[in-house]
C-alpha cells in the first residue's frame, strides 16, 4: 500500500506528465504523445512539496494529486546482491572463454553433424507410411 507523503492536490492536465523533481516539488512536463502540441519548453513547477526521499521508495503523484510513496518492488530477498556476485558471476565467465575458444568451423561441422541424423529419422518414416 502507498502512504501519503505530502498533500498538493494537483490538477491534471491532458499532455502532461507529472512527477517529482530533484528538489522535491512536483513538476510537470510536455508528454511527446500526449496529444496536442509537440513537446517544447522546460518543465513546470506545479506545486512546493519539499519532499525528502529515502532510498527503497518509489515516489510518485497519485490520483489525488498528492505525493506518495511506495516500497519499491525488488526481486529476491535480503541479501541478494552479495550471494549474486560470487556465485554466477565465475559461472559466465568460464561460460565466455568456452565460446571464445570454439572457431567457426567447428561450430558449422557440429551443425552439420546433426543435420543427416534427422533427415535419416525423417525419411525412415515417410517410407514406412508409403508401404502401408
């Protein structure tokens, strides 16, 4: 659930984006597809919030048009970044010189490798249909 950070009571306007700005205020700016005229001009300062973020919040303007905030959604559970850094990481990195070792040709002598045992399989059944 969101919880009201500040109250400003904003209007929206059709074209506009809303958001809150570096400083805390609520701002808008010119949508490139909001219908209407193109995008020009720098953002507007709607409304003074003075709102101080924290770090794992999501900080948007709500129906109301007051700010409120959110715990941002992550992935995982706690401790997620360290257990991520030691193990994968190694894994891709073996995964990498594997490739790079591996020449072009060899690839293409792999595909064409397999390419016969199908047609094989593929033939074999045909005919038994034919018979029949």
């Amino acid at each position: 659930m969101a919880t009201k950070v500040a109250r400003t009571r904003v209007k929206r306007e059709k074209g506009w984006l809303y958001y809150l700005d570096k400083r805390g205020n609520v701002s808008r700016a010119r949508m490139a597809r909001g219908g209407g005229k193109p995008a020009r001009g720098r953002p507007q300062e709607v409304a003074k919030a003075g709102v101080k973020r924290e770090d794992g919040w999501l900080y948007f303007i709500d129906r109301q048009g007051d700010v409120s905030r959110t715990k941002m959604a992550r992935r995982g559970g706690r401790g997620r970044a360290r257990a991520r850094a030691r193990g994968p990481a190694r894994r891709r990195a073996v995964r990498r010189t594997a490739r790079r070792g591996t020449t072009r040709r060899a690839t293409a002598r792999r595909r064409t490798a397999r390419r016969p045992a199908r047609r094989t399989a593929r033939r074999s059944t045909r005919r038994v249909a034919r018979r029949r």
